[in-house]
C-alpha cells in the first residue's frame, strides 16, 4: 500500500513535465543564463572581449564599500523608492476603493482604463511629457498663469519633486490593481456587519477594510518598490543634475563607463540589500494588519 | 429595547417598487417572522430598519424615535446576516468584541461581555479560534453572539439559518429561540421557511411584491388566510373558486360548499374558498362521515404518498386534483383509482375574496 502510494505521487509529477518545460526553459534562457553571467561578471577585473587580459577579483564589490558615495546614492535611492511607494499609497489606495467599492458598471470601466493607460504608454513618452507639463514655461505654469490673478513661476523640471512625479505616475497602477483585487474580494456585507455594530464609515475603514487589504498593499509595494530603488530613467530625464542616483550610476557603469563588472557588482549589492528589506518588512506589515 | 414602527414605506429600484406602502407595527420584545417568495422585498424591508438603504416615502420609527436621519451605526440594532459576515481578520473573541471596543469600553469589561456572550451561545471556549476554523453552526452562533452582545434595541436577522443543514437549523431554531426569550429583544427574522417562521414566530409578516399580504399571530395567519396567496404560501391549501352564496361558494356544477369564516361578500361576486389537507376525511362512502361535515364531494384516488406518520392522497374531482393528508392510524389504506368521499367541517373552511 505505502510503496504504491509513493510510486502513485511520483508519477503525478511526470504527466507535468511536458507542461512545465516550456516555462523552465524559458527561465532559463531568459533570466538564470543572463543573470549568471552578470555573476561571473562582477567577479572580473575586465570583460573578457577583445582578447583583453582578465583576471578574478572581489575589487568591484570592495569599491561599494571604499567609496562613500555609493552608500550616500543607495541611501537616497531607498528614500526614493520609499517616498515614491508612499506616494502610490497615498493616491492609488482611495482609487483602488473607489473603483471596487464605489462604482459599478460603466463607470468602473472608464476610470480603470484611465488607471492603467500609463501600462500601455512607451515610458519615455511618458517621461518626456511630464518634461513638457513640468518646465518653465510648459504646461503647468502657463495653465496656471492663465487661471491665477498675479504672476507665479512654476518650475519643477531637473529637481526631485519632478523625478518623483514621474516615477509614481509611472508606477501607481501596480498598486491601484494589487489594491484593487484585494478590495473587491471583501464583502459588502462586512462593511455592513461592521457598521450594524455601532462602528462609523472611519472605523470600518480601519479595523476591516485595511487589514483585510493588507496583502494588496504589501504585494503593491513589493512590485514598486524594488524597481523604484533601481530606476535610472526618470531621475535622468527629469531630475537633470539633481537625478543622480544608485540606478543611474549603475546605468552609467554599462552604458558609458563600459565597466560592467563594476556595475555588475553594485547591482547585485542592491539586489541584495532590497532583498533583505522585502524579508524584514513584510512579516512585520502582515503582523501589524 | 423597543418596538419597531414601519409606516406606509416604499421603496423603488428604477421602475420596480421593491416595497409597496408597507406598514407594520414590529411590538417590543416580539419574535416576527417575514416571509415571501424571493423577491418580495423582504430583505429590502430589513436594510429600512437597520437603515443601510432609506426608504423613498414613508416613516421608520425605532423605540417611538423617528430614526429617517439616524445613520446605522447610531441606530442600536444587531444584525445577523445570511452569509455570517464575520471578520475573517479577528478572533471569534475579536469579532465579538469589536461592537464593544468601537464603543471604546474598558479591556477588562470589554472581554467578560464577551464570555458571556459566547457562553450564551454555547461556544464559550471557542473564543482564540479564526472563523475559518468553526463550522457552520458555529459561525453563525458566533455572528448572534456578537449582534447581542452590543445590547441592542433590536435584533434583526436576514435568513440566518438558510446554510444550514435540516438537523442543524433546527437545534438552531431552538437556540434562537431560547436567546431571543432570555434576553427578551425585539427580533426581526427574515425566512425562506414557512414551517420556520409558524414554530418560531409570535406574528408572522407575508410579503408579496413588495406588498404586505396578511399580518397576524401564526394561527391566524394559518387558520384564516385572507388571500388564495397567503392560504398556499404558508401551508397546503385546497382552493375551490366559484360564486359566493352568502354563507360560503357555489361551484360551476352547482355544487355548494359552506365556509364558517371569512369577509361577507354579495352573493354572486366572485369568490373562493381555502380548506387545508388534514381537515378533510376520506372515506370510501360505506362509513358515514362525521355529523358537522356538511362539505362533501365524491372523487377519485389518483394517487397515495406514503410518508411514514401520514399519507398524502391525491383525489381527482371534476378535473381538479385535491389533496388529503390521512394520519397513519393503522386503519384501511385507500388504492389508486378508488372512488370515494371526501368531506369537511365548514369551520374549517376559510372564504375568500376573489384577488
Ligand atoms: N440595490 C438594488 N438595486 C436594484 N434592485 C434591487 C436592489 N435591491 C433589491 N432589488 C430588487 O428588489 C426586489 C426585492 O428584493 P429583496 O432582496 O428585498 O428580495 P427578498 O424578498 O429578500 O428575496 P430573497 O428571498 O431572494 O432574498 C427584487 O426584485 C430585487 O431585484
Ligand atoms: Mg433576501
């Protein structure tokens, strides 16, 4: 009995193979060779073309270390990618609700489009855009100027606000959908429950509706935060001098430095540290929900 | 506690009324059954009360306090819904104590409210558990536990026992019943169930369309229905229709049936008269009928369902299939395609107004 019950789950797993292998060797290809090679990489003194000389060392991830300056960008990187997961909190939290709770039918699918319109832009069309809205002299200021009474000089192009802007725009439908999944599975009649109980619109809120969303808003920050911390594209175009940050030298060390072993390396100390972070931060949110 | 005023409410979705000039008057301390066929509005009727959806015209008053502008939350009822409702984030504790602590009562008071609750319902040392954990009756004990553990004016239930089981919806009943007298709270229960709302019930509300059919004590509602509806919604009823004579109805073929209660109606107008199954006695003519049965009519068994304590025949006559229930007495079984004698009081015999 024992012996055919083990013969039994093993096969199980057979019939799936075939199913399984395109996946497998999809992740192969496409993340665990490149990825492994970026290792290799970053244990380098120089890339192996051009019949060049190379030889093993640990000097790229001792520059992180060397150098303050990359401890000062990853600092403000993880401040970006915090202010910026904040920020989608903030915003995509109430359209998330709004959207499951509040609206039914065809406005519900009007707004939901409007939410996830910036997934099906080109991003540096997004970017450049926002350049156009932000500068002095674009849209922004030349809108308000028109509305205001006296004379106001808006220009938020090449500062942090801008990089900011940019990056919750880009970002904020990551967190209105997670949000939004995890809003609509809750019941009405919880809410109702709750209210019947004496408690008022803010307390339901409270007590049940953002516990029972936490595992949203933990999967929301998870996918913005970590690409947030890495970005390199909008704190250039819209942060100018101001945009320097861990991702950007990290782009410059590939794109025009060509010292990808040292990029390498400071990739994957970031990798490391958002890693980290994610482990010692969501058992402590789900705690707390 | 208090008493439930329901004056001349409607309430419409769009072109359909949900609620039709409804009024009740729910007493204080009362066990009132509403009952329908899906749709009628009752659940419609019950978010009036607890106040999640306001009605269009017409007044709600709870304990004499008009509450149109009173949201739900200050209204002081509890509410067991269908489907539980219970906080799947919270402790059975939790769940109940969250009406308490919303309040902002002490800890310390706060959780010996909540053991007495949950030793009311039975479920006294269930209080660490998660939702997910207990089964169906318990869940729903859990969700009466904290409806009253808040002390409400009112406890309002939305076909609590419709997930459950045969056997266990009727320890329910019992359980319910039980709490409900011993706190002694105005209770509001909406069923599917007519067997449910006539043994539980004080008074029994029929809803129709939105419209209130026929409101009263169960043995009233059972005993005098005033509508064809009201007579087959709650209960088997055989209906004869035909024209009124003064004390009952004729038939098409001149066949007079006499009914002891009922609206005096004009003789002619049209009319119809309500008997139930088991006051009918059946016989195969050779034994005389009682003497007050002066309603007989002769048919034919189509067809006998034997259920153990009684059997349900159905007789045809004149092209109408009645039905008899025979308690099982031991004594002869009739077969299919039997003539025979059907005959009955006129005090069991309820007239009615054509609807
Ligand atoms: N929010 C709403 N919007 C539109 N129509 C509604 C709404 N709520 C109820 N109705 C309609 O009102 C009528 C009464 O509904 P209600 O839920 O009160 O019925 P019910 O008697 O509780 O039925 P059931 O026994 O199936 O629960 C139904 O025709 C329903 O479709
Ligand atoms: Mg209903």
């Amino acid at each position: 009995m024992a012996d055919q019950h083990a013969i039994g789950s093993r096969r199980g797993l057979k019939p799936a193979l075939p199913l399984l292998l395109p996946a497998y060797l999809w992740l192969t290809v496409a993340i665990f060779l490149p990825l492994s090679a970026m290792v290799f990489f970053s244990f380098m003194t120089d890339l192996p073309l051009a019949g060049r000389e190379w030889a093993f060392t640990l000097d790229n991830y001792a520059a992180f270390f060397s150098q303050s300056l990359y401890l000062t960008l990853l600092l403000a990187s993880l401040r970006l990618g915090l202010e910026v997961t904040l920020w989608c909190v903030v915003i995509g939290y109430p359209a998330a609700y709004v959207l499951a709770k509040v609206l039914k039918g065809r406005s519900r699918e009007a707004i939901f489009l409007l939410v996830i319109l910036p997934f099906w832009s080109n991003g540096l069309v997004r970017i450049f855009s926002w350049a156009m809205v932000l500068r002095e002299g674009g849209i922004l200021d030349t809108a308000l100027n028109a509305v205001l009474p006296f004379k106001i000089n808006i220009d938020l192009m090449y500062s942090y606000p801008a990089v900011i802007i940019g990056l919750v725009h880009s970002y904020v439908p990551y967190m209105v959908l997670t949000c939004y999944l995890t809003l609509q599975a809750i019941d009405d009649s919880l809410i109702e429950a709750g209210r019947s109980l004496g408690a008022s619109r803010r307390q339901v809120l409270w007590r049940v509706i953002i516990p029972l969303s936490m595992p949203g808003l933990i999967a929301g920050a998870a996918l913005i935060f970590v690409p947030v911390v890495g970005s390199f594209m909008e704190p250039r175009i819209l942060g100018g001098r101001t945009g320097t940050f861990y991702g950007t030298v990290i782009e410059d060390q590939f794109v025009a430095v060509f010292n990808w072993p040292l990029g390498a390396a400071l990739s994957f100390i970031l990798l490391a540290v958002v890693l980290v972070i994610l482990a010692v931060a969501s058992p402590m949110l789900k705690r707390a929900a | 506690m208090a008493g439930v005023q329901v004056a001349n409410v409607s309430r419409s979705f769009g072109a359909h009324r949900a609620l039709d000039n409804v009024s009740i008057d729910f007493a204080d301390g009362g066990f009132y059954a509403l009952l329908g066929p899906s749709g009628s509005g009752k659940t419609t009727l019950l978010r009036q009360i607890a106040g999640f959806d306001f009605p269009d015209t017409g007044r709600i008053a709870i304990g004499g306090e008009s509450v149109e502008r009173v949201p739900v939350e200050k209204r002081r009822i509890g509410m067991v819904f269908q489907n539980y409702a219970l906080f799947p984030n919270m402790s059975v504790a939790d769940n109940v104590a969250f009406g308490l602590s919303v309040r902002g009562e002490p800890k310390a008071s706060i959780a010996a409210e909540v053991q007495r609750a949950l030793d009311l319902v039975q479920l006294g040392k269930l209080g660490g558990r998660r939702p997910h954990q207990l089964s169906g009756g318990q869940r729903q004990r859990v969700a009466l536990a904290r409806a009253i553990v808040t002390k409400p004016r009112v406890l309002l239930l939305d076909e609590p026992l419709g997930a459950l089981d045969k056997a266990l919806r009727v320890d329910m009943q019992i359980e319910l019943k039980r709490i409900q007298r011993e706190i002694g709270i105005t209770t509001i229960f909406v069923t599917h169930d007519q067997e449910e709302a006539l043994t539980m019930s004080d008074r029994i509300g029929i809803l129709r369309d939105g419209r209130l059919v026929q409101e009263g004590p169960p043995e009233e509602i059972y005993d005098r229905p005033q509508s064809e509806f009201a007579a087959t919604f709650l209960g088997d009823a055989n209906i004869f229709r035909g024209d009124a004579t003064g004390n009952g109805i004729r038939l098409p073929d001149g066949t007079t049936i006499a009914a002891a209660s009922g609206p005096s109606l004009a003789a002619g107008a049209r009319a119809s008269c309500a008997v139930r199954p088991e006051r009918i006695q059946i016989s195969t003519g050779a034994a005389k009928p009682d003497a007050d049965n002066a309603n007989t009519l002769k048919g034919q068994v189509s067809k006998r369902i034997f259920a153990g304590n009684n059997s349900t025949y159905f007789v045809d006559r004149d092209g109408q299939t009645l039905k008899v229930i025979v308690q099982n007495t031991g004594a002869e079984r009739l077969a299919e395609g039997q003539p025979v004698v059907l005959s009955w009081s006129p005090d069991s015999t309820v007239l009615i107004a054509a609807g």
